[in-house]
C-alpha cells in the first residue's frame, strides 16, 4: 500500500500545509532558517498533519483552520524529533545527517523550543480555546512519556506495559490530538470528536508498535534508519520484552547484556532470540488489534473519500516497510 495514495484526499491540503510551514517558519535568526529549511527539505511522511486534514474532512470540515492546525501539529512533532535525536545521540533519521549532528545539540535543542513556541503562536492565532486546551495536555503527555522512555532505557526488567504506557504518551497522544483539533475545525460533535480520539489513539499505538518492528526487519536503505538502532540506544522495546519473557536462560541473558550495555555488536544474537521467541509475530499481532479498533472507531461515520482514507491508513500502519 502507497502512502501517497492513501493521503491522495488531502493532497491539495497537503500542498497549502507544506507553503504554510515555510512561511510559518521563518526567523530574522539566520540559524533557526537554516535548521528549519533543513528540516523542511528532508520531507517526511507528514502523516500527523495529514490526520488533520483527513480528520475534519471526513466531518465536513474545510477552509483555512484545518491547514492551520496541522501546521500547529507538524512543528510540535518535529521539535520532539529534534529533541528525541539530541537525547538518543542519533546521527541519521530519514536516511540523512539529523540536526544535532550537523549543528551541534545547542542549535537543535534551542531551534525545536523555537518550533513549540511558534506552534503555540498558531494556535493564539485559531483562536479556539478546545484545541488548545487539546495540544496543551498533548505536549504535557508527550514530555511526561520522553521522561519515562528515558528511564526505561537500560533496564532489561522494563514490563510490557511499560512500554506500551511510553508509546501511548509519546506517539499515541499526538495521534490523538491531531484528529481531535480537525473534528474541533470540522465544529463536529462531542460524539463525533470521541470517535475521531479513539481512533487517533488506536493509530497511534498500531504504529508505534510496527515502528519498533522495523528495528529488527526494516531494510536501512529502505526505512532510513539503522537496524538495530533502539537497541543500541538501550530501549526495551516489545520484541525484546517478548523474548526476554520466553526464552531460555543462555537468550535472556544475551538480551540482558546487549540492553544494558547498548551492545549492537550482539545484534545477531539478539536477532536469532528473538525470531526464536516468536517475538515478531507477538508484536504484529498486538499491533493487528490496535489497527481493528481503529477501524471500529470510524464506524457510524458516513462514507468519503477521507473516511476511506483513514481506514487504508489504519491498514498501512501495520503493513509498511519503512
């Protein structure tokens, strides 16, 4: 399944969202232009922008507000993809040199602050209490799950519910808030903005859990990112949590090493334990149900081309390569 395709509702949207994001961005501080039109150039899926879009069109929702809104959405998430690189000592996201390494993490770090301020600045501008009250509790749940992951990171005896509490306040909760504030522009319903939460939340966690997978299956040309990474950056995620519950005692001790110590020199081991353990297909199948209740959740919404595109996105969740 093509993501381009998917998304091809909202591609107009998309277009308007992309120019409004350069001009939103702008700064007479020549640093923050550079890292800003860097990060703009590296693309990416612009997914939760996306979820906006698709989220009040699906309600009927038109006009200037949506593309706001998911401009807001985009410069939160890509001041937390700043930050997250700083605090991970990442050097590649998306197949290119991430921030921090090419400016040093006091250029990143201060340039992603500029991102939530200016986001917030957007969200003045809309002028709708609801969403920010929405995106005010977002970036709370988001912070509070960085902080957690931190400390889960190392810890070979972190629980698998944990783990799926980080990926709830990290990922899901943005999901969560970019349909919420497009049902909000739509002026939908409380009804109607429970649902879109719901399935914001069920999307979040089903992609999250397919993220973590490509850690161990992704092709790194493919996926831009290097196998193995999280587990380099000593993060226990569900495959290894899986594994580490049902192994032998020679495969939880290699995974207890390689999280502890972040020992990618044993990625193979890791590997082998955790396609012994049935990890993989443990971890898609939980990711399966996520991507069911999404679909549950849209449900009493009448038929469109967005609410045929959120169902397909729910599919692609768990069925991309990258």
């Amino acid at each position: 399944m093509d993501l381009k395709s998917v998304l091809a509702p909202v591609a107009g949207d998309m277009g308007r969202v992309d120019a409004m994001i350069r001009v939103r961005l702008s700064s007479e501080v020549a640093l923050i232009n550079e890292i800003g039109g860097y990060i703009v150039n590296a693309g990416g899926k612009r997914l939760r922008p996306a979820l906006v879009l698709l989220s009040a069109g699906a309600l009927d929702g038109r006009g200037e507000l949506p593309c706001l809104l998911a401009c807001v959405i985009e410069f939160i998430h890509t001041a937390t993809l700043l930050h997250d690189d700083v605090v991970d000592r990442s050097d590649r996201r998306r197949g290119r040199s991430t921030a921090n390494a090419v400016w040093g993490n006091a250029g990143a770090v201060l340039s992603g602050d500029f991102l939530y301020s200016r986001s917030f600045q957007l969200m003045v501008e809309a002028d709708r209490m609801p969403v920010m009250r929405v995106m005010a509790d977002a970036t709370n749940a988001i912070a509070e799950g960085e902080v957690l992951q931190l400390m889960n990171c190392n810890d070979p005896d972190v629980t698998e519910a944990r783990y799926l509490r980080v990926i709830e306040l990290k990922t899901a909760r943005l999901f969560e808030a970019a349909m919420v504030v497009g049902a909000i522009a739509a002026d939908a319903s409380a009804a109607q903005q429970a649902a879109m939460r719901a399935f914001g939340h069920a999307l979040g966690m089903a992609y999250q859990l397919s993220d973590d997978l490509l850690d161990y299956l992704a092709d790194p040309e493919e996926s831009g990112k290097n196998l193995g990474t999280d587990l380099a950056e000593g993060k226990p995620t569900l495959p290894l949590i899986h594994a580490l519950s049902n192994g032998s005692a020679e495969q939880k001790a290699v995974i207890r090493d390689a999280i502890v110590e972040g020992r990618l020199d044993r990625l193979q081991e890791v590997l082998n334990a955790v396609e012994a353990t049935d990890a993989i297909p443990y971890t898609r199948a939980l990711a399966e149900r996520y991507r069911d209740s999404a679909l549950a959740a849209l449900g009493d919404l009448p038929d469109s081309p967005h609410k045929k595109a959120l169902q397909d996105l729910a599919r692609f969740a768990v069925e991309r390569a990258s």
